[in-house]
C-alpha cells in the first residue's frame, strides 16, 4: 500500500469567521503582527476592518503593502526587513495568492535567513516559521492551505516554486463574506485556478484517497456554482466556492500539480501573466496530453461536472477537454494565448523551464519540452 501524508492548518470556516481573528492571534502568542496585503484590498476595505479587529483587542499592527500581483523576489526581502525591524511576532496574510504567498516567503527569511532564492524547490526549509494566519478574499489559489509558495525572480524572469511543509500556516480563517467585492473577471479567473487544482491534483501521480476526494469535491462544486457566482455574485454560489477553493487546495498541497501549472508558471514569469489568464487557456491542451495515462480518472472528472452541471445528452459525447474549452468560452474567458502574451518568440525558453519545475514531476504522463510545446501551439 502506497503511505502518503495530509497537511493541513487549522481551518475556521463561514460568513462572519473574519470576527475570530483577534482570538487566533492571540491564541499564537501575538502582541505585534505584520499583515501583509495589497492595495486592491486596501480599496475594497478589508485591510481596514482587519486593523480595527486587530486594535479592538490591543494588538499592534505593522502593515506591509509593497506587492506587485506576482510577488516579486525583492519584496520578499523588503516585508522580511519590516518584520525584523518592527519586532512582530505573528504574520497575518490578507487577500488572494500573492499577499499569502509573500507573508510565507517573508516568514521564511525571517526564520531561515539568506534569500528567497536558496529555498527554491522542495524541502528546503529547515527551521520553524512564526506563527502564520492567512485569510484570502479571493476563491481561488488555496495558498491559505497549500504547502506551495510562488515568487517572481526578477531576473531570471521565472516563477519559484517554493514546496515545503513549513508553508502550511497554522490557522486559515475563510470568510465568503469577502467575495462579494470581487469584480466578475477575478470570481471566474480564481474558480478556474481552483477547478485546474482539482482536476491536476486528481490525476497525479502522487494523488492519494485523502486527495482525490477533496479533488472531486471541488470539481462538483465548481461546476455547480461557477456561474451564479460570477453572473450574479449569488451568496450561496460564492461560498461553494470558497469551499471548493479550500478544497482543492488540501489536494494539491498534498498530490502536487502537473504540466498545466508549470506552464502557467514559466509564461507568468517571462510575461507577468496570472494563473487565472493562463490556466483555462492550457487546460483543455493538457487534457488532451495526459488523457492516454489516465482515461478511468478523465471519465470520472468529465462524471463529475456532468452530474453538477447538466447537460443535453448530445453533449454528453463531447471530450472532456472541448466540455471544458465549451464552459470556459461560454463564460466569456479569452481561449487563445495570443490574446495574453504577446508573441510566441520564447516558447521554446519557456517549455524548457517548465520542464524543470516541480509541478510537472507529478504529472500523470512524463512530458519533454517538446510535448510542453505542442501543448502551447495548440493553445495559441
């Protein structure tokens, strides 16, 4: 019997859970926290309820804003300075994927020293991190349960992948509430990142029981509710989001991803491109690659969103990958990746560096960068 472990942090759950967030702080000892957010937060409110929270209960509260929407390398160093600078003793994460991923990355060179860059890959955190608590207002990355971490390398041009079970936080606090100031284009392209979690994670080849029915989970739930969440920001549908997003989130954390995601992180590295843009693009091609190693598994995702989403018979016949293609462009998402980069001159670079990535060593069929490449021609 194959043995795998599941790691997740302490998860608090619901409309209203943010009201919690002073008691888990002070429950990990804090006195002064950094929160570590962005602007887009800042405007929509948030990080000034997080504050007032905060300060209700008597905790100093150090703020760091300085992101960009793929965290850049640099950033990390700047946030690891303020923390050490100001003394906090717990780090508290706000928004979707790149506040969350900066606040690991920053955790990480506080407790570890050197530079983001010498924990590229897995498994090469030593020490402990502070205390973490991550609270995304977006449904989508599943960083606030993932033992992933993102970071842009400036001058490589390239997205690390940071893998280890130090970056699973202590608590995530997920409150649907924080959707609803979502605009239409952010709710979609954070379901997708989700949905390609799900059916990545579901198919790898690390994926175990644990994982494959928190896959499939997500995957039914996604299909369900993409829709009304995005057209009508309907409550019900945002919070089957949320749970969705957290998870797939404990899928991947802990089956690993696949090609589709090293792609997304080599084209977001030379060309500042977000998951959400990338993956729905890649998605149906990368179906179509892995399809051969996995048909019982294929079938069973293609079940699952059928069961959630129904559809004519007629359209029952249909692959997987033109069903998702369908969905996608039926719900106004750009299919073609010329429409996001602009010009396909480093495709070759790029399909050579996914390679190389940690996502794709779970991948259910081994895939030469020749194989990344007709999967990007076929998306282009």
């Amino acid at each position: 019997m194959q043995i795998t472990k599941f790691a997740i942090p302490e998860v608090i759950f619901g409309n209203g859970s943010i009201q919690f967030l002073a008691s888990c702080a002070q429950r990990l000892g804090a006195k002064r926290v950094l929160l570590v957010s962005d602007k887009g937060i800042e405007e929509s409110g948030w990080v000034a309820l997080i504050r007032e929270i905060l300060e209700s209960a008597k905790l100093d509260c150090i703020y760091f804003d300085e992101l960009t929407a793929n965290p850049r390398d640099r950033q990390i160093q700047q946030g690891a300075k303020l923390y050490r600078d100001s003394r906090a003793d717990v780090i508290i994460g706000l928004g979707g994927g790149s506040p969350i991923d900066a606040s690991k990355g920053i955790a990480t060179i506080v407790s570890n020293g050197g530079n983001i860059h010498d924990y590229e890959g897995a498994n090469r955190i030593i020490h402990p991190l502070p205390p973490m608590i991550f609270i995304p207002t977006t449904a989508g990355s599943g960083s606030d349960v993932s033992q992933y971490a993102i970071i842009t390398d400036e001058k490589r041009q390239v997205k690390m992948s940071i893998i280890s079970r130090s970056l699973v936080p202590n608590i995530s606090i997920i409150d649907p509430d924080l959707l609803v100031t979502k605009s239409r284009e952010l709710i979609l392209s954070s379901a997708v990142d989700a949905l390609a979690h799900a059916v990545e994670s579901y198919v790898s080849r690390l994926a175990s029981p644990f994982t494959e029915s928190q896959a499939l989970t997500a995957i039914r739930l996604i299909a369900g509710n993409i829709k009304p969440a995005a057209n009508s920001k309907n409550r019900e549908a945002l919070k089957n989001l949320s749970i969705a997003s957290t998870a797939a989130g404990m899928s991947f954390s802990n089956a690993g991803l696949g090609v589709g995601h090293a792609l997304a992180h080599s084209l977001g590295g030379r060309y500042d491109v977000t998951h959400g843009m990338a993956l729905p693009i890649l998605l149906p091609a990368v179906i179509r690659f892995n399809q051969p190693s996995c048909e019982r598994k294929m079938a069973t995702i293609a079940h699952a969103i059928y069961e959630s989403c129904p559809a004519p018979v007629s359209d029952r016949k249909k692959s997987l990958s033109d069903t998702l293609y369908n969905l996608f462009e039926e719900l106004g998402i750009p299919m073609q990746m010329r429409k996001i980069v602009p010009d396909n001159s480093h495709m070759e670079e790029i399909c050579k560096l996914a390679v190389q990535d940690a996502c794709s060593v779970p991948n259910p069929k081994e895939a030469t960068w020749q194989d990344l490449y007709q999967i990007c021609s076929e998306a282009w």
